[in-house]
C-alpha cells in the first residue's frame, strides 16, 4: 500500500512515517523539504500518484486569523483535488478536540473549514480530533509568560504525547475509512495551570504559575469543556511522568 503522509516530515509526521514503513507500507514523506507544497500545488501529482491513502498533519505557520483561514484553504483545495485525479481511497486529516466549540478563534475556524471541505469533497474520510500534545506544554508556559509569572487558565486539559498521537494515525492508514471523527485523549485529565506548574517544576524552572480564569488560551477564554472530549475518546497509554522522563529533554 503506498500512503502519503503530508507534513510527513514534522513531530506526528515523522514517527508516523516510521510506523507504517516497519508495516511494510510504501511512504511517501511530502513537506515542502522534499519537494512537495499544497500551497503552490508543487510535487502533489506526482508523490500522489498511485497512492491509496493520504494523511494530512500540514499546518499553518501562522495563527493570525487571516493567514490560517487561506493556508487551511488553499492547502485543503489543492490536496483534495489532487487526492480524486490519483484516485485516493482514504483521506485522514488530523485536528483539534474542541474546534468546534472554539469558533471565536480564527485559528479554529479555519480548522473548521477544513474539515469541512474534507466532508464536502465526496472522498472516503476519517477525521482525528486530538486534545493537545504533551510537547506543547513549553509553549503554552510561553504563551501566559508575564515577566517570572505564567498566567494560564484552570481550565482542564487531557494533553497526549506524540507517540501515543502516531499510533493512532498508523492505525488509521491502515483501516478503512469510517467517513465521521474519533476522538483521542491522554490518560490523565488535569486542569491546565496545575500541569503546566508540574512540567515547569520538573524541568527546574523558577517560573512560579498563576491560575487565572481570564487568561486566553491563544486566544480563546476556556471552560472546563473546551478542551477535552467525553465522546468516548480512544486513550493514550503514556503519562506526563512517563512522558517527561523519556521525551521532554531531548
């Protein structure tokens, strides 16, 4: 089976890439580095030609709501058009748990709008909603860093790590479409203040966190629905501590 996997050269991508290669799959790794753009189009007839499965993990350089809005767009025109000349008879797009209860935000609204050309476009699909990577708890400290405090909202959160993200979407290349979302988590739901206050301790960083029901999460004001799921998410297997001690120094 030759599998295309967009973005394949990234966090998710490249350890997907590794999975379905040990499965004995023909992997195509398209990003712009190896010649393959869905924004200008370059590479994307020629790595899909022959492909049965296609992976999108491509995402927007920016969160600026304009700039996201016509990378999701364009990116998603171009690759679904691309998909029905090849003949591609799985589309798997990964996302957000929560877009859709997060529209005041631009950068969730283009997510929207991608799966929705993804619904709209007649090719079998499967949508991945996934909560937040465990890799991102650096930059979600960054992001409510005000002078040595980090404000952030106690909100909760079900972060999950990269590895456990991957199998899922190896899993799901070699699945059939389901044509609808699933929904994975982490195993441990926290509030976000109290892990980002874990992870900074852990890494001996003297950052002290303040839980602030105001603060934005990049944007967005959060309750304690906003970012998780109870839709029967699949679970991932590894812990923050699990987690922390084999990944988040490297």
């Amino acid at each position: 089976m030759k599998i295309v996997i967009i973005g394949g050269t990234g966090l998710i991508g490249s350890k997907t890439v590794e999975r379905l290669r040990k499965q004995g799959c023909e992997v195509i790794a398209a990003s712009p580095n190896t010649g393959v753009n869905t924004i200008t189009g370059e590479g994307l007839k020629e790595a899909l030609a022959g492909a049965e499965v296609v992976i999108d993990l491509a995402n927007s350089p920016s969160f600026e709501d304009k700039a996201a809005m016509e990378f999701f767009e364009t990116s998603g025109h171009n690759l679904l058009a691309a998909d029905k000349v090849a003949g591609v008879k799985h589309h798997i797009a990964l996302s957000v748990v929560g877009t859709e209860r997060l529209q005041d935000v631009g950068y969730f609204r283009a997510k929207l709008a991608q799966e929705n050309l993804i619904k709209a476009s007649g090719i079998p699909y499967t949508i991945v909603h996934s909560t937040q990577f465990m890799e991102f708890l650096a930059g979600i400290a960054q992001s409510g860093t005000v002078g040595d405090a980090v404000h952030l909202s106690p909100a909760y959160i079900q972060p999950i790590a990269s590895d456990d993200v991957a199998d899922v979407m190896a899993g799901v290349a070699l699945a059939p479409p389901i044509n609808g979302m699933i929904e994975i988590s982490g195993p441990e739901r926290v509030r976000m203040s109290e892990l980002v206050a874990r992870y900074l301790k852990a890494a001996g960083d003297p950052r002290k966190v303040v839980a602030d029901p105001e603060a934005r999460y990049f944007g967005a004001r959060l309750n304690d629905t906003s970012l998780v799921s109870d839709n029967n998410p699949r679970l991932g297997r590894i812990t923050f501590e699990q987690w922390f001690a084999t990944s988040a120094r490297k």
